[in-house]
C-alpha cells in the first residue's frame, strides 16, 4: 500500500510508512550534514505540519498526547527528522492552547493550515533575556540580531522569535513576534555543523534592520524576569521535545536485543545487560509520559508547580535517554563506535538532551529557587 492510499484516520500508521523512508535516508543526511529536506516534503504532502490544530481551523484536529506519539515514532526512524518536526509542533501547541483558552490566534492558525506553513523557533535562545534589538520606526520597529539553534531555519516559513527593546522608561523590554523567513534583511548562515542532531539544519538565523510591524508584536514583558507565559509554553512544548529522545532510547534497545543476542562475547551477562537498559528505558518512558499528562490534552491552568515538575521530569528524562543509549552500546560492544551501526548516530544525537531549556545545572536552580521560596 502507498503513502497516497492511507487514510489521515491513522496518522500513527502513516507515520510508520514514511518512516521507512526517513530510516534510508537518515546516515545520507548525517554524513553531509544537511537538512532533512526530502522528509520534511514528505510530512508537508500529508499535512503533517498542520496535523495538530484543530479541525475547526482546518487543521488534523490531533490532541497533543498524540502528537508526542508521532514525534516519538519519527525518531524511531530519523532523529533529526523528530527533533526538527517537534519544535514546530510546540509552537502550533502553545498557540492551540491560547486559541482554546484565550480564543485568540484564530487567523493564524488558519494560515497555517491552509498553506500549511513551516514555524521555526529561536526559543532556546529566547529565555528571560533573549537576544537582538529593536528599535523604534514609523508603523513598528527595526530589529537587528543572530539567533543561533534555529532548528529547521533551513525549511521553514516563519520564524517565532524575540528581541529587545529600551521603552521610554528606558527600562528593557522583550517583544515576541513572528517574521516571515522571506522578509528583507533575512538570512541563514551556513554554520550547522556538529556532532549530532546534523540533519536539523539548525543553522544561525541573522536580522538586519528587519521591519517588525507593530501589529506583529505579541507579548511585551520585562527582560531577564521570569514571565507566566513560560508557564504556558514549558508545559506544552517540553513533552513534544522530549518525545524525540524517548523514541531515540527505544530504538537502542531494539538494536541492543537484536544484536546483543549474536554477540558472543557478552552471552554470560546479556541478560543482565538487558534488564539494566530496560530499567533506565522505563524510567524515561514513565517520566516522559507524566510530563504529557500533565499538560491533560491542554486543559490546565499555568501554574508554577506544573512548569516545576515539567523541567523536573525534562532532566531526568534527558539523562535516562542518555543512560539508555549508553547501555546499548555496551550490550553489543565494539561493533557500536563504527557509522555503520545505527547506535553511534543515536548516540551523538542524544546528546542534544540537555540544551533544551532548561539546562540541568539550571533546572536545578529554578526548581530548588522555587521550593525554597514556596516552604
């Protein structure tokens, strides 16, 4: 059966069929170093990009529990394909929480589906401080600045970042916007190269003096203050992010068991090797799966609590997917550091963990910061 035959009805099913092509595809994009273009065409043809918002608005109607599956699946198959993909599905599932809680970004939501655009993010560079400056113009403003890990910046449409800008207080501000990648004054440098996640072509995006219209501005918030929109954006952007290293865990451990099974010289203690890899495995599937459930298919309220527990369960999910990935290796020894085994890839793509907000050593911080405050 082809990929035009499969209804929309199983997007778990589709995910799967053009997974296959993902997996062929996967060393070719890691060796050179260059963005998953061809599957990202082919999640664009069957509306994956839009598989998320809902119905009413044009989109796939998916709740959010099962577009951390999907997520999860890809990465089964294509790791910097899953990682990619997830950081516009956490930009399409902040904006559905607004639009169901606060019935706004209707348009824009409708936009995307129609044409079923490309968001890309800048938020890892984008926390309490952000980065690049705004200033004042006629009809909005003026924005200059890099942002670096812009994943998919090679493939995207429209770009969700921040900057700032000294009020007339002369108080710096953060602004949110969106700007089109086609506008004037954009451009992609060509630094993407390192050692895992190669595919996401995640390259530095550069603004000169970019026109900011001022209808484009979103938020407005005080710099370097922690604002209660991150308590929207964590709890439902961490889980999708998190997806992609769950599903990387699990195929280790697939390939540790069919390969660990004909590597002679560890059949004394296999089974042991196994039952340790399984230990860790769950404890990030448990932990990922709490964190998603937390955000209850967007019924929830921000709270400090939830956003505590999210980047609480973000870390320890981070470090059982490495431990996991890790373990794998050892179960089938030697034969793991060479390209042609799958598992030195997973390895290297791992290790991206911790560089999503927030970082352990942060984590830490914040979360014991907050409980110390609150006892």
């Amino acid at each position: 059966m082809s990929s035009q035959t499969l209804q929309h009805s199983d997007w778990q099913l589709l995910t799967k069929h053009i997974g296959n092509d993902f997996a062929q595809r996967a060393l070719d994009y890691d060796l050179e170093g260059s963005f998953v273009k061809e599957n990202y065409n082919q999640l664009r043809e069957h509306k994956f990009f839009s598989a998320a918002i809902p119905k009413e608005l044009g989109g796939g109607g998916l709740s959010h529990s099962e577009m951390c599956q999907i997520i999860k699946t890809i990465a089964h198959y294509c790791s910097s394909t899953a990682l990619s993909f997830s950081m516009h599905q956490h930009l399409i599932a902040a904006a559905v929480w607004k639009y169901k809680h606060q019935n706004v970004g209707k348009e824009i939501l409708r936009n995307i589906a129609k044409n079923e655009l490309i968001l890309i993010s800048t938020g890892a560079r984008d926390w309490l401080g952000s980065n690049g400056e705004l200033k004042k113009t006629k009809g909005g403003y003026l924005f200059s600045g890099t942002k670096h890990f812009a994943s998919q910046s090679a493939g995207g449409d429209l770009v969700v970042t921040s900057g700032t800008y000294l009020n007339h207080n002369t108080d710096w501000d953060v602004l949110h916007f969106t700007v089109p990648m086609a506008s004037n004054g954009v451009s992609i440098l060509d630094n993407w190269d390192v050692m895992g996640m190669r595919g996401t072509g995640s390259n530095s995006i550069v603004f000169d003096n970019v026109f900011v219209p001022e209808s484009a501005i979103t938020l407005s918030r005080p710099k370097n203050e922690f604002h209660p929109v991150w308590h929207v954006v964590l709890t439902v952007a961490v889980p999708l992010i998190m997806a992609t290293y769950v599903g990387i865990a699990e195929k280790a451990k697939a390939i540790a068991i069919e390969k660990g099974k004909k590597y002679h010289r560890n059949q004394d203690h296999i089974a042991t090797l196994i039952g340790r890899l399984n230990n860790t495995l769950l404890s990030a599937q448990t932990e990922w799966k709490a964190m998603y459930a937390l955000t209850n298919e967007f019924d929830f309220s921000p709270n400090e609590s939830t956003t505590v527990d999210i980047l609480t369960h973000k870390t320890n999910v981070g470090e059982a997917a490495k431990k996991t990935v890790a373990y794998a290796m050892e179960a089938i020894g030697g034969q793991s550091f060479y390209r042609a085994n799958i598992l030195e890839r997973l390895f290297r793509d791992v290790q991206a963990s911790p560089f999503h907000p927030l970082p352990k050593w942060e984590q830490y911080a914040f979360t014991g910061k907050r409980l110390l405050e609150a006892n």
